[in-house]
C-alpha cells in the first residue's frame, strides 16, 4: 500500500453554517479520523462542482428569458435527458478534480475562459514568492540600468527568463500565477539557498488564526457580560 506524509498545520478554525459558528481545533483530531476525512472531502469537492449541472442543461435548452423551472420542472427534464445531464455532470467532476490535480482549489468558467482560485496557503506563498522575486528583479535592474524605476514592465525587459514569469501585456504586465507557482515548488528543493514557501505560508496562517482566536478571546473577556 501506498502511503502519502503531509505536513497540517495545528490550529483553531471557525466553522459557519446559516450564522451559526464554532470553533475546533484540529490538533484534537485522532489520526484514523483524519484520514477519513480526506476521501470524504474529496468526494464533496466534486460531487459539489456538479451540483448545478442539472440547472445549467435545464437553462441551456430554453429559450431566452425561461423562468427557473420548479423543482419537478427540472426533475423531468433531468430524466428525459439523463444522457447529456450525466455527460455534463461528468465533465464538472473531471474539471475539478484535474484542477485539484494541477495545485488549483477550484477552476469555474468565466468571460468565455477560466478563471483559478489558489488555496489560502497558495495565494499567501505566492504573495511572498512575488515579493522575493521582485526584489531579485530590482536589484538586478539596479545594476543595469539605476535610472529605470522597477516596475513589471521593466522587469520584462530584462530577460527571457525574467519575462516568463509574467502574463504577455506589452502595455502592463502582471505576474504569472502559474509560472510563480512552478518557481515556489522548485525553490523548496533547490541546491543553493532552499526556501520552502508553502510552509512560511503555512506558519503564516496559523499565527494569523491563532491571533484571531486569541483576541475573539479577549474582546468577550472585555466585554463581560453584554
């Protein structure tokens, strides 16, 4: 059998439902349920990107200006079109889990492309990755040309290797999600000066959700009995 080691940050999260909260700490979780909650995440991350599916067929075989159908309108109409209902289901699961599959959280379509969500602990490496490389970047412009301010178009003109992490956009650059995202992995493995971007994020997050629940603490303890 397989085995996969993962490094889980223990700490407190809220968990809401209809404005209801509580908080858990997932250092309190045995490590048999742990394990069961993997598969069972899983399973609803997909089968919740194809909640809709049902809907959206619905809608795409009416005309323009169709009301939303009833609850037996769309029943009907899921068993009289079971086959391109299941096939578009299908797609959904397979989108999503390829998105999971590429480091993507989640993957929705949008303006005719597709539009990716990065995890918490992505989007927060990939602020510290951009920060570091930014500063690579500026000092290395510095030492070509000092007069030239260090901005991303600046920073395009630098080089092939520089360029590739940004998005083509001759008028403003922006950075390359993805690109920086192939660095991050790279860098936690490098030869010469390591640096594992996903655990600072990681550390990051728990002392941020460490401070939000130590300060929830004492604004109730402020706040007596109010």
């Amino acid at each position: 059998m397989e085995t996969i080691t993962l490094e889980l940050p223990v700490h407190k999260m809220t968990v809401e439902s209809r404005d209801v909260a509580i908080t858990v700490d997932l250092g309190e979780l045995p490590h048999d349920i742990l394990r069961q909650i993997i598969p069972h995440g899983i399973k609803q991350k997909l089968a919740d990107a194809a909640a809709s599916v049902p809907f959206t067929c619905y809608m795409a075989a009416k005309p323009d200006g169709t009301p939303k159908p009833s609850r037996d309108q769309l029943a009907d109409f899921v068993a009289s079109n079971k086959a391109t209902v299941d096939a578009g289901i299908l797609a959904a699961m397979q989108k999503a889990w390829d998105a999971m599959v590429a480091g993507q959280w989640q993957v929705r379509a949008a303006g005719g492309g597709t539009v990716s969500k990065w995890t918490d602990e992505q989007s927060l490496a990939l602020d510290i990755a951009k920060g570091a490389l930014a500063a690579l970047f500026t000092a290395a412009l510095a030492k070509l040309d000092p007069k030239t301010k260090p901005t991303a178009a600046a920073f395009v003109g630098m080089s092939p290797k520089v360029a590739a992490f940004f998005k083509a956009n001759d008028k403003r650059p922006t950075w390359d999600d993805k690109a920086v995202m192939g660095w991050i992995g790279k860098q936690a493995t490098a030869e010469i000066n390591p640096r594992d971007f996903m655990a600072e994020a990681r550390e990051e997050l728990a002392r941020r959700e460490a401070a939000s629940v130590g300060m929830t603490d004492d604004l109730d303890a402020m706040l007596g009995d109010l």
